[in-house]
C-alpha cells in the first residue's frame, strides 16, 4: 500500500476539527503523514495526536479568528427562536449584515498565500478540506483534494428526491418542499455562491455553476453519518462519495462523575448527558429554561454549560452537575439517553454508542438531523424554544420506558461499531487516490 502525504483544513469550531481528527486518526494508523493547518491557539494539540503542525502566520492569521467567526454567527439571530423558513433569512447576505460567508471571504484571503505556499513545500498527495468555501488554490490547484462534510449529508447530495436543506422536512411528505426549495435558492445558496465567486474572481478564477450549493471535489468527497440514518434508502450515491458511519474521534480524556454526585444515583434512576454544543450554549436564557426545566426531573443530569457557564445557575435540586467542556467521547458510553442540539457529531457518536436522543434543533442541519432521528426511530425532536412545562420530562420518561426504542439503539450502536466504516473509508480513499500520480 502506498503512503500518502495528506493536509487536513478544517473551518474553526469543535465539530469541524474533531470531525477531521476521527479520519486523519485512522488514516495515520494505516501509515500515513498527516498535516494540520493550526492557528497559534492550538499549537501542539494536533502535535499530541500524532500530527504534524502548520501554524499559520501571525501577520495572516490572528488567534481569535474562531472567536471572530463565532460572535459574527451569534450576531446574526442565528439561535434566535425562528422557524427553519425565516431563519433563511439568516443565511440571505441581503438581509443579514453579518452573514457568516463575508467574514470567511476575508478570512481565506488573509491565508491563501501561505496555503500555496504549504502546498509547495509539503508537496501533498491529498488535501482534505472542511470548509464551507474553498480556497481558490486548493479547488483548482493540480494536488487532489477531498471535501469533507461534517454535516448533515443532505448539504452533499442537494437531491430533488430528498427534503431541502436545513428544512427539517419529512422525507415521506412533500408538503412544504417547494416553497422551501425556492427561498433556499433565493437566500442561503445565492449568497454562498456570491461568497465563492468573490474568492474565485479575486484570484482570477471562474464563477461557480449557478446550480451548485456546496463547492464539491470533482476527485472525492467524503462525508460521516450512520447506514441507519443515510438517506441512501431514497437515493443512490455517486462512485466518488465516501461514506462512514461517523468520525469518532479517538479520545483518551479521562471522566469521572464526582463522588458526591455518584452517590445520588438511586434505585431506577438514569444519566443523561444534556448538551447544545458551543454555540447553542452560550443562549443563556434559552439553556437556562431547559435547566429549570430539568430540574424537576427524577433523574441525574450531566450538562455542558459551555463558555457562558457563569451566567447559567443549575438549581437547588441537586441533580445537576456541569462543566463549560466535558470529554463527550468518555461520557457516552455510560449515559442512558442525550439531549442534544442536534449537531452532526454528537448525533453520530450518539448512535455510535447505542443511546437513545430528544433532539432540540437551533439552526441549519440540526433541524435535519432531529427529522431524521424521529423519522428512523431513534429518538424524538422538540422545539427548545417552544416546548411546555413539563413536556420535556414527560418526554424523557418516555423515551426510557420504550424498551423496544432502547433496544433499536443499542443494536444500532453495535453494528456501527463492528461496521469498520472508517478502515473502509480509508481503503477507498486510497484506491481513489492511487489512480492520480503520486507527488514525488
């Protein structure tokens, strides 16, 4: 088998960086030298992993670029309570000062120089990319590339046979689709492309096809969700589409409960793991309503209180313990249901270790992955904005009582987990890649 040099440019974010890892980690198992592109915040955390570092230039790459980003999302009403139709309107650069797309516009440009740059000295055989948009150099550079979608799968295949995307439409009823479809068109995908062309034109290359979303590699791209959610029970994907069942990064952060929280664990009690990921967390009157709400639950709550957690009060209860960053990858094998925002990665993990899921969808292909949890029977969505007294509780004790439901997931998590879907994926992406000459 042949050893390949490969780069890894994921967007900033968690989701994005450990979706990258749980590849670039098997690939590197199988011989591989990995390269990451890091900002000066993150030296040596892809180093301790194994991989090799690309800092990028103080001048061209500042520290809290993420930040950057992430408060230039918040701004934008992204986690505000709006309907997946109105919050097109979010992702419309007419009519949102701070869509997202313009700031990664100069973000790219502040980089691209040295990408070329990395790109000649490192001479790669492969760069895997997990970003919205592409870097000019990289999407019509002569080194093959990957794209690598840490989202939802429907973003990939942008398919007339399948609901639109970030709809959280039903895949059974069309209902609602057309209308959907058409401002989709109009907003979210009309502003992207007006990002990429800025890019292409920028560096002298040409506009985008008016008909495409997402930039996808003409070589290979790659994505993660489970067989039991994929939507390849509707359509049939393309040779040059990689599937696994999920990223699953290989954690070795320890976790253990606090020995004054263990032992409230009474007789017929439960743990969920209660997360809405990096973003979702920092809406504190939002995360606040869902604690007070859980708070009258019987059983013991792990929550993820994220960056904001100083402004989040857990409740007198007692059956609550938190901390602004948990390991997800050690807490979930021993949790027996996860409330989650409905993000791609903890979506994945969930299944991968058999648990059942409520999914409070905020924004984009969260409302996606909660239709496509209930709609396969491993879980149930709810609206974190709009739900009642109660009616999360009750839900939770729903769940935990349908023996039939646990006993889906738990089978769902054993066949993930026996499926070798990322030593597959690797070997594909190898065939692939071995059918382009190999950089000397």
């Amino acid at each position: 088998m042949s050893k390949f040099n490969i780069i890894f440019l994921s967007s900033e974010g968690a989701g994005h960086i450990n979706a990258c890892v749980g590849l670039a980690q098997e690939l590197a198992k199988r011989g591989h030298t990995i390269h990451f592109f890091a900002n000066k915040s993150m030296v040596g955390s892809f180093e301790k992993l194994g991989f090799k570092e690309i800092i990028w230039n103080e001048t061209k790459r500042q520290d809290d670029e993420g930040k950057n980003l992430r408060e230039t999302i918040l701004k934008s009403d992204l986690l505000a309570d709006l309907s997946p139709y109105d919050q097109l309107d979010v992702f419309d650069r007419h009519k949102n000062d701070h869509f997202f797309g313009i700031t990664m516009i100069r973000d790219i440009r502040q980089v691209h120089q040295q990408i070329e740059q990395s790109i000649r000295e490192k001479r790669p055989d492969l760069i895997i990319v997990d970003y919205i948009l592409i870097p000019p150099c990289i999407a019509y550079g002569n080194v093959p590339w990957a794209y690598l979608c840490s989202h939802n799968p429907l973003h990939l295949f942008n398919s007339q046979l399948l609901p639109p995307i970030t709809s959280g439409l039903p895949t059974d009823d069309r209902s609602g689709w057309a209308d959907f479809y058409d401002k989709f068109r109009n907003s979210y995908q009309s502003s992207l492309q007006y990002c990429q062309n800025e890019l292409n034109k920028h560096y002298g290359f040409p506009e985008v096809n008016k008909d495409q979303f997402l930039f996808l590699s003409p070589y290979f791209n790659i994505y993660g969700y489970p067989e039991q959610l994929d939507y390849t029970d509707i359509i049939t994907l393309p040779d040059h589409f990689v599937r696994l069942d999920a990223f699953c990064r290989q954690s070795n952060e320890p976790f253990e409960l606090p020995d004054n929280f263990k032992v409230k664990m009474a007789a017929g009690s439960k743990l969920i793991y209660f997360s809405l990921g990096t973003f979702g967390s920092t809406n504190v009157k939002l995360m606040q309503k869902i604690i007070d709400e859980l708070a009258t639950c019987p059983h013991l709550i792990i929550v993820s209180t994220g960056p904001s957690h100083q402004q989040l009060s857990l409740g007198a209860t007692n059956n609550m313990w938190g901390q602004p960053h948990l390991p997800q990858m050690s807490i979930l094998p021993v949790v027996d249901l996860v409330i989650t925002h409905g993000g791609n990665n903890t979506v994945t993990e969930t299944m991968a270790h058999g648990k059942p899921m409520i999914v409070m969808p905020l924004f984009a292909d969260q409302h996606d992955n909660a239709q496509r949890v209930m709609e396969k029977g491993y879980g149930h969505r709810i609206n974190p904005h709009r739900f009642k007294p109660k009616q999360l509780n009750q839900m939770i004790e729903q769940i935990l009582t349908d023996n039939a439901l646990i006993e889906r997931c738990a089978k769902a998590g054993h066949d993930i987990r026996n499926s070798n879907s990322k030593l597959k994926a690797c070997e594909k992406i190898e065939k692939l890649l071995s059918t382009y000459p190999k950089k000397g």
